[in-house]
C-alpha cells in the first residue's frame, strides 16, 4: 500500500503546480523602445576636404548626414554677380564665394556623389546675411535665388559636361532650409511652405525636442545640452561650443581638451535619450576646423560608438521627414 499512497501524493502535487502555473501565467514582454535616432548636418558645406571626410565617416559608421549648403559657394569670382541678396547690390556676400571654378566643380562632384550615397542637401540660403528684418517677399527672393544658382550652376560657371539628370536632381532634392545664425521671423515662416520646403532645422530648444508641423513644414530645433565642469547649457553646434571654450578664438594648445568635453557633452546627451523618451538628438557643425579640428574629432568618436548600434540610426532630416510623413514613426537606417 505504500507505493500507491506515494503515487497518489505526487499526482497531487503535480496537479497542483500546473493549477497554480495555469493560474499565473508569466508576465507579457516589456514593450520595445524604438530605436534611438541623432541627426547630424553641416553648414555652408565649403571646403572640398571636409566633405570627403564626412562621407567617409558616413560610410564606416552608416549615417546619412544633411548638408546645409550655401550658393554662393557655387559661385566663382567671376560668376558672383549671378547673386543678389534682399536689399543689397549684386556680388555681395557674408561669407564669399568660391576661390574658382576649379573649386565649384569639384564642390558640385562632391555634392553629387553626396547626394548619390543617400545624404540630404538642403539650403542654408546663398549669402549668409541675417534675415531676421526680412519680409516674406525678400526670403523668397532668397529662396529664389538658391533654386536658380543651384540647378544652373554648370551653365554659370561654364562647366562642362553636365551631369545627366543635374537639373531634375536639383529642382526637386532640396525640401529643408536652416536659417543663417539661427534668426527666424514672422517672414520666414510665412515664405517656406510658399516656397515648397519640407522642413525647417532653424529652431533652438532646452533639451532635445520633438519636431512640431505647422503649414505643413516639420520645425526641428538645435537643443541647449549640459557641457563642461559645471553643465552650464550651450547649444548643440560646433561654433557655439568654439565660443564657449576660448571665446571665438584659436587655442590649438587646449585642442584635446576641448574635444574630449564635447564628446561628454554629446554622450551624456545621448544616453540621457537612449535610457529615457528616445527623442531625437540633433547636432550641428560647420566645415571650419575649430580648435584645431576639436569638434570634428569628437564628432568621429561619438558617431562611431553611437551610430553603428543596431538600436540607434543616425538619419539626414530629410529621410526622418520623410518617413514620418509616410506614417513610420522610425527610420530604418544605419547600424
């Protein structure tokens, strides 16, 4: 009688534990966050060399890049009198122009194996003036002036031959504008849905923002992130962290400190997304090597350690634009 008893027992038991497990069944997953996007874009996009190191950042790490591009860098001294800013006499610019033809042509090769590997080109408009006074009629002169310089900028400069396609690229690639310095007005947002953009990057938020529609353009704002010793805010862009380092001033000697303080600022505002909302983090740079190259150093390191992991995708505004519009809420890129 023993061993049935013993039998007996253990059923029981047995019972018992599949009540209990079909009474509590294990937890649901926990939801998965959506990947962690950066966006990354240059101003002006001047000099021949930097666009070569960009794209080959690009291409180790798989970011696309948005490159702000200014007109009158397609211009040469001898083509300058193509442009005319709002309230100025042609050939004037804040920035100047190319150094030669030689010089253009190798800029739109650039712009177009650019383009070719998947980047965005956008408008920084041509002459680097403050708008902020400008009225809605003068920012489309502006505008204008851009989409002609840009599509016709073989034919200016008497370059030859024209790419196959050059004009078709160029009247329908640009769909995103950043302002000079940052100086939005009343003008400017009247004129950019009339102008036919997508996007406008010239904001500045207190942290990372998400982007906000209005009349059908996608703002998107240059957030104020922690930086330095006492994590005072500055904004997220290589000139502004220039300012703020040796006041606008070279200082070579102070170079590796310099970079290693923008990338702590870049990484702890990352990780601040990554491990909390996952809103996009944006920063900006120019081609001007800063501080002895200091912030374009920690560029490289920082894309290299962010954007090849599988759950992040450092994204051009255009493609984030792009897909959101399409009803996607990430992109699919990178890593």
């Amino acid at each position: 009688m023993y061993l049935p008893f013993r039998v007996a027992a253990f059923s029981l038991v047995s019972l018992a534990t599949a009540s209990g497990a079909l009474a509590d069944p294990p937890a649901p997953p926990a939801p998965t966050k959506p990947r962690q996007v950066v966006i990354i874009s240059f101003d002006s996009a001047r000099d021949i060399s930097q666009w070569k190191r960009s794209r080959a950042l690009a291409q180790r790490t798989g970011a696309h890049f948005t490159y702000f591009l200014s007109c009158v860098f397609l211009l040469s001294p001898e083509t300058r009198e193509e442009y005319t800013a709002p309230g100025k006499t042609s050939g004037k610019s804040n920035i100047g122009f190319a150094a030669s033809k030689q010089e253009v042509t190798e800029r739109l090769e650039q712009i177009g194996l650019a383009a070719s590997e998947g980047h965005d080109i956008a408008s920084h408009g041509c002459g680097h003036f403050d708008g902020k006074d400008w009225s809605k009629a003068d920012w489309l002169s502006e505008f204008g002036s851009f989409e002609h310089i840009f599509e016709n900028a073989y034919a200016i400069n008497g370059i030859a031959p024209e790419p196959k396609g050059w004009r078709d690229f160029a009247r329908h690639a640009v769909v995103g504008f950043r302002a000079p310095y940052l100086s939005t007005s009343k003008g400017l947002y009247d004129a950019l849905p009339a102008a036919g953009y997508q996007f406008d990057a010239s904001g500045v938020s207190q942290g990372p923002a998400w982007p906000a529609a209005s009349h059908g353009i996608m703002h998107f704002s240059l957030p104020q992130i922690p930086e330095g010793p006492k994590s005072r805010p500055v904004i997220a862009m290589d000139y502004n962290l220039y300012v703020r380092h040796s006041g606008g001033f070279e200082r070579p000697s102070m170079a590796d400190e310099f970079a290693n303080r923008t990338y702590d600022a870049f990484r702890a505002a990352f990780d601040a997304q990554y491990q909390g909302k996952r809103i996009p983090l944006e920063l900006g740079f120019h081609f001007t090597l800063m501080n002895d190259g200091a912030y374009w150093n920690a560029l490289e390191r920082f894309a290299g350690e962010v954007c090849v992991r599988a759950d992040v995708e450092c994204v051009s505004f255009r493609d984030y634009v792009s897909r959101q519009r399409a009803g996607e809420k990430q992109a699919v890129v990178g890593g």
